[in-house]
C-alpha cells in the first residue's frame, strides 16, 4: 500500500480490486460511447475563423494529447 500512495508503483486490476474491498469499496467499470462531434467542413471553416489565435493553439494541443 505504501508503494501505491508513494506513486512507487501502480497496482494491477485485481490488486486495485482488493485493495478497494479491503475498504469497504467495489470497482465499477462503465462503458459509453464517445460523442462523434462529425461537423461539416462549412461549419469547421467558421470556427476556425471565429476563434483568436490563442483559442486555436490551444485547441491544436488539446489534439495533439488526445
């Protein structure tokens, strides 16, 4: 447990799992399903031309990371 709190190491599934049961805790994984955001190249072009410079980088790092 030490090692985990001191980020030494990042505990498998099954030890997340009972490391969480040991605190009264249980795991649950949900899965959804991701937005497609499909815009037209029109609407794109318009965006694009309405946000400042910095407002596109910033945009083009937060792609860059995804």
């Amino acid at each position: 447990m030490s090692r985990v709190e001191r980020g030494v190491t990042v505990p498998s599934l099954p030890t997340l799992e009972r490391l969480l049961r040991a605190m009264g805790l249980r795991l649950r994984l949900e899965v959804e399903p991701i937005p497609t955001g499909n815009s037209t190249p029109e609407e794109l072009r318009r965006a694009y031309l309405s946000s400042t410079p910095e407002q596109r980088i910033e945009e083009a790092m937060a792609l860059s990371r995804s």
